[in-house]
C-alpha cells in the first residue's frame, strides 16, 4: 500500500494496518485504485497510488506501469465526461459520488459497462470502484464472503465492538460484547440500547449516538453500563459514523472496560493523600544521578523549595554528608546490594540552616527502569531528648567529687567546680551566698561581726 495510506482511522478501536486493507482488496473481483490530488488548484493532478490485481485486468497493463498515472491518461473517457473533475471534488469536499453506467473499452478488447463508486480517503485521496455489470451476482456472493471474513475478524478482537443503524439498533456485535453485556447475539440484533439497559443510561448512550450521527465527529465518552447480572461498569466509548455500501449511516462503537483502573486511580488518589498528611518526607529518586522525580508536599514545606524548583534539584543540593557523586554511586549500590537501609543524615534548607534526618532508602524496579524510595524523618527534636536524657542518667549516677575542695571529675576526666558541672547538665542556674556556720569561721573574731550578732 501506498504510504499515505498506512494505517486508516476507523472509529473501531484507532488505525487500521493498511495491509489488512491489502489483503482484502487483492482478494475481491472489484477494480479499485486510489488516486492522489497532489495539487488541490488542478483536477487533472490525480495520479494513481493504488491499484488492485483486478483494476490492472481492465486497464491490460501490470500494476506497476500503471502506478504514477494520471487518470485522464488511463481512462480518457472519464475525462470526457467530466468524472475526472468530479473525482477531484470527492477529495475537496470529503463526500463521494456513485455513476450507474460507465463504459469502458480498450484496443483489442470489447468495452464492458461499470458502475462507478467513489469515496474519500485520507491525506488528499480519494478511492475509485469500478464494478462489473454483467457479474454483479457474483460479486456481491464475494462481498458476502468478505462480510463473513469481517465478522471473523471483528470476533478476534478482544474489545467490545458494536454497529448501529440510523435508528440506533444493533446490526452487527462481535463476541466480545456480547459475553461483556452478557446476552446471546440472536437477542441483541435489531434491539436498541432502552431494551437491556436502565433508563438513564440509555439515554446518555442515545444522546452521544445523535452527537455523532449529526456532526460525523469521533466522540469518546466516559458512561456507565449495567449487564446482565446487574453488575455496573465503567467504560469508554469511543464511536464514529460511516457509510454503509448502500450509503446509509451506519456508527460504529468500541468499548473499552475502564472499571479497574478507575477503582486503581481512586485507591492511589487516596494513598497518596495519607503519604501527604504524614510528617515524613517521601520522595522518588533516580538512582543514575540522584534527582528528584516525585515527592510529597511535606519535603518541599520542610525545605523551603517550590515543586517546581525541586523538581530541578538532586539529593547532593540538600543532604551536607554527601560528598559527590562517587559516594553516591556507592550508596546506591549498598541499598540496591540489601534492598533497603537506614541512614543518619543532614538536611539544608533553602535558609541555609540544617537539621538532622533518618532516611529510610529502598530499592525497587517498576516496569523495568530503578528507582530510590526515600523516607525522610525530621529527628532533630529526638536527638536533643536523646542528649538530655543521657545527661540526667549522668546526674543520676555516681558523681566523684573531691572530698576536699568539692570539684567534680567530669567525663574528660578534668575537675570542675560543682556549680559548673550541674549547669552544663541541666537548666539549673547557680547564685552564690554564705551560710552561717561559715561566715563565723570567716569573721568571728572581727568586731563589726561581733556588733552585728548583738543586734
């Protein structure tokens, strides 16, 4: 096939591969060639793309001759009768045209009447049919057996297809819906959607169906279906309308079960709210380079950064122990050597200002590329407990004391004054007095000291 024509959109599920296309059109008696308007000012610019093994039969040349044409040249006939002006339009205005009688004849060879159908494609093209008369019968017993070879096709295809009349009744359903919807394909044809499904959402499928069916757009909706065991889904419709051989409007729909996902996204939306509510950082990080891929809102308000800074930083901007990009490289390897490890670190704000964490680094592999999970605790506050707690068992133990001057040994092993010592261990604060036994040892034998113990 030509390479304008290498996928074509169906409206059943994205493209279809031209070379299925391929295969049916060598496989049918119809002649069909595909011509290009390659300049869209000029009728006479059509030049064949395509061509099929039975348009070369009536031609009389090999298909390859015949590629590159302009189709005044092949049929001058055509050109007479103003088809070929005609057939540029189909491309111009996207709509086709059919022609009863066309009569075509070549040297040595007796003229034959066609009719002649043509129709739209896409990327400036448009596709000519020309059918033999005299055969129709058996042409059309062809097209039944490409019918058939369709609905086997349509079988194998695992989403739910389905096509409507104008009238929006089934006319065709593959397999797949019918097991989804739950109901024998003999009980669905010819039925609508208000025969098996609740009120309300008959209507919103009524309702896309006249959308598509009045704009000739591609609709993709998001509804609701209930099957037979009263079990209700969530799917995507996505639906199209086309012409069917007799030119009637025929749509055709795929639907694509989203159920779980959408309970998937719901339980993810609320992990990730409970990981949002946690005084923990979490972050996702790659383990190439250390940069930030996610991370909860908790790890930017602790840091001062916005997401979108963050976005742009590495583990090296915040954590001060972390020397380059050789440490980092073997910490990687630690965690993805264990699977997960517990580290002591420092973090640094935008202020500048630090402050102590635990991290807590796991390694995983999700669809193939690695990744760091990290779990940040702010431990400054348990480590300030942690030192006063050691602090009070060191009060509470024993203390050596000279038993002399009262200096205590600390534990560097240099004396200290006892004043001294309790205030670099607790909050208490020392004022200094004399006692009575002592200020009579000092000044008992002077006489103001005297004087003063008479009053």
């Amino acid at each position: 096939m030509h390479k304008n024509l290498k996928g074509v959109k169906t409206g059943v599920g994205g493209e279809v591969p031209a070379g299925l296309y391929g295969i049916v059109c060598k496989a049918s008696g119809i002649a069909l060639y595909v011509y290009k308007l390659e300049d869209p000012r000029d009728n006479a610019s059509l030049r064949l793309i395509v061509v099929n093994p039975a348009g070369a039969a009536i031609v009389g040349l090999k298909a390859a001759a015949m590629k590159g044409r302009f189709m005044q040249d092949l049929f001058p006939d055509m050109a007479r009768r103003g088809l070929v002006d005609k057939c540029a339009d189909v491309v111009r205005k996207r709509r086709g045209f059919r022609t009863a009688e066309f009569f075509y004849e070549r040297k040595g060879w007796p003229g034959i009447w066609y009719s002649v159908k043509t129709f739209p494609l896409p990327g400036d093209c448009m596709g000519v049919l020309l059918e033999d008369i005299i055969r129709f019968k058996k042409n059309e017993a062809r097209l039944s057996l490409a019918a058939r070879h369709l609905e086997s096709i349509i079988n194998t295809i695992g989403s739910p297809i389905f096509i409507k009349d104008r009238k929006h009744r089934w006319i065709i359903l593959n397999d797949a819906l019918c097991n989804f919807m739950g109901h024998p394909r003999s009980s669905l044809i010819g039925k609508s959607d208000y025969d098996f499904f609740p009120k309300n959402e008959a209507d919103v499928f009524w309702e896309k169906d006249e959308l598509v069916f009045k704009t000739r757009k591609k609709n993709v909706n998001e509804e609701l279906l209930t099957d037979a065991t009263g079990q209700v889904h969530t799917i995507l419709t996505t639906k199209r309308v086309f012409k069917d051989a007799n030119s009637n409007d025929i749509l055709v729909g795929v639907i694509h079960d989203v159920t779980e996902i959408k309970k998937a996204n719901a339980s993810l939306k609320l992990f990730r709210t409970l990981l949002e509510r946690s005084n923990d950082a979490f972050y996702i990080v790659d383990p190439k380079d250390g940069s930030f891929l996610d991370f909860t809102r908790t790890a930017c308000r602790r840091l001062g950064y916005t997401r979108k800074t963050m976005l742009c930083m590495r583990v090296s901007d915040i954590e001060t122990k972390l020397k380059d990009k050789k440490e980092w490289d073997a910490i990687v390897k630690k965690v993805a050597a264990k699977g997960s490890m517990l580290f002591i670190g420092e973090h640094k704000r935008r202020d500048g200002s630090v402050f102590s964490v635990e991290v807590n680094l796991t390694f995983t592999k999700v669809g193939g590329r690695e990744f760091l999970l990290a779990a940040a605790r702010d431990i400054s506050e348990r480590l300030k407990l942690e030192d006063a707690t050691r602090e009070l068992k060191t009060l509470q133990g024993l203390v050596p004391i000279c038993a002399r001057c009262k200096n205590i040994r600390n534990d560097k092993g240099y004396w200290e004054q006892v004043e001294t010592y309790i205030e670099k261990r607790s909050d208490a604060r020392f004022t200094h007095g004399i006692c009575e036994k002592c200020s009579k040892e000092l000044y008992g034998k002077e006489d103001w000291f005297k004087s003063s113990r008479k009053k």
